[in-house]
C-alpha cells in the first residue's frame, strides 16, 4: 500500500467515525432530553438537552485527541481511557434508562444500539488509527530506507562517475604528457638533425673556404713566382742592357761611319745614358743632324717617324 492508499483510508475511517459520532450525538440528544425532562423541573425543562450535549462534547473530545494521538504515534496514558469508557457508559445509561424504567428490554436494546456503536467505533476507529500510523510510519521508515539506499546508490554511482572522470583525466593527462614527451624527442632529433646538418654545412664551407684559400695561396704564389721570374728576367734584361750599353759606350770614337743597325744601337745606348749628341756622334761615326733626328725618335718616336717618313716622302 502506497502513501496514497493510506491517505485515502485514514480519510474514510475519519469521515466514518465523525459521521456514526455525529449520528449517535443526534440520536441521544432526541431520546435522553424527553427523559431528563421528566425528571427536572417544570421551570427548568428548557436544560434538559445540556446534558447528552455535554456527554457527547465530552465523546468528540476523546474521538478527536485520540485521532491526533493516533497520527502522532502517541498514547495519552489510562485517564484518555477512563474518559472514552466513562462516556461511553453514560451515553449507554442514558439512552436506555426510560425503557428500562419501563421494564421494555426491545427499547433498551433499540436505544442501546448508537451508544455500543459509539463505543465500539471508538475503540475500533483509534486500533485502526493506530494500525495505519504504524503502517504509515513502516512506510515511511521503507520509503526513507529505499531514498537512503537511492542515496547510497546515488552516491555510489557519482562516486564511480568521480572515479571514472578521475582515471579519464589522469588517462588523458598521460596521454597528453607522452604525446609531449614525444613531441619532445622528434623536436630534440629535429634539432640534432638541423645542428648535424648545420655543423657539416659549416665542415663544407670551411673545407671549401680552406681549398679557395689554399688555391688564392697557390694562385698568389704562382703570381709571385712569375712576377719574380719576371722581375728577375727583367732584371737580367735590364743587365744585359747595361752590359751591353757599357759595352758600346766604352768602345770609344770610331774611325768611321758604322752600320746604321750598329749606330742606331749605340744612340740608344747614349740616350739611355743621357750622353750629348756629339759625344753620340762620334761614338757611331755619323752625322750630328743624324743622332739629333735619333734623339727625337726617342723622346718622341710618332712624331720622328712621321717627319722621317716626309723626309722619305720628299
């Protein structure tokens, strides 16, 4: 049975009790008042429905206090007990006293018949209550276990979940750490490559830098070797020239007209010598006209060509 049901059974057994309660007050207020009325006073008939009026607050009272007893899972001791049966009683006595008065037993066990009821719907009303507050109170206990073990599911399953997002981040996290770690190492072997490849790079131009070195070196001392070889034929040339000048100068004045090969060779050797054109003259036989027209071809040999070739021309 669900909260539901039971909600629905305490509003019937509630709605009954008051109705049979509601029902016996009624009854025992019309047959108790004509018999407290005969047995008051002409001038005070007009009290003779405060009693069974009294006898039956007194019945709502227990009814009511035990229904929220009974709710609460209490018990109000033997006195709540004492009062239920004591009116019960009295509501009894009274609606059966005129037919017993009367010696009618079919009256007094008619009028008995809402009084027992009160009693017994009473006694039966507050079992039921106290049956369906327990009831209520194994359901709720239940239904409080079944949301604590809901709970304790509920936890578990987050727990697992924490657990799982756990093992997934410090799955990830490695993963992430090894992808780096590797990215690491191909970085670290990209970088030595790039160096190897740098540093034998580097090899090579300093092998090529040492080889154009070492060929400039060669070129340069081949230079120098032929500088200086032509330095020293130069050299050489330049003393054979002397020696050879020397020579035609210290031959001294010829006894006549040389060959023209021979004289223009000794002019040039007395130029060269920065001799006098007579001294010339008379090294080579020839004419001074003659060694003065040389001396010109040496100072300015076009202009001296041109004017031979017009003497020639003329």
């Amino acid at each position: 049975m669900n909260s539901v049901q039971t909600r629905s059974a305490e509003r019937a057994l509630s709605g009954g009790t008051w109705l049979i309660v509601c029902g016996a007050m009624l009854y025992s207020i019309l047959t108790v008042t004509p018999l407290m009325a005969k047995h008051t006073a002409e001038a005070w008939d007009w009290t003779a429905p405060i009693l069974p009026l009294v006898v039956d607050a007194a019945v709502v009272i227990v009814v009511k206090l035990d229904d929220v007893l009974a709710r609460l899972g209490g018990h109000g001791g033997k006195w709540p007990v004492v009062l239920r049966w004591m009116t019960g009683l009295m509501t009894l006595a009274l609606n059966t006293a005129d037919s017993a008065l009367k010696k009618d037993l079919v009256g007094a066990a008619v009028h008995s018949v809402a009084p027992l009821l009160l009693i017994v719907t009473a006694e039966t009303s507050l079992a039921y209550r106290r049956a369906i507050a327990r009831a209520v109170a194994a359901l709720e206990a239940e239904q409080q276990a079944e949301r604590e073990r809901q709970e304790q599911v509920a936890r578990e399953r987050a727990e697992r979940a924490r657990a799982e997002s756990r093992e997934e981040r410090e799955h990830a996290a490695m993963l992430a750490r090894e992808q780096r770690e590797h990215e690491a190492a191909l970085a670290r072997e990209q970088a030595e490559r790039e160096e190897r490849q740098r540093r034998e790079e580097r090899e090579a131009r300093e092998r090529a830098e040492q080889a154009e070195r070492a060929e400039r070196e060669r070129r340069e001392r081949e230079r120098e070797q032929r500088e200086q070889e032509r330095l020293t034929r130069e050299r050489q040339a330049r003393e054979r020239a002397e020696r050879e000048r020397a020579a035609l100068l210290n031959r001294g004045p010829a006894d006549g007209k040389l060959p023209e090969d021979e004289a223009r060779r000794i002019v040039a050797a007395a130029f060269a010598s920065d001799m006098s054109v007579r001294a010339a003259a008379e090294l080579c036989g020839w004419s001074v006209g003659w060694v003065s027209h040389r001396y010109a071809e040496h100072r300015d040999p076009s202009a001296d060509r041109r004017a031979d070739l017009a003497i020639a021309g003329q």
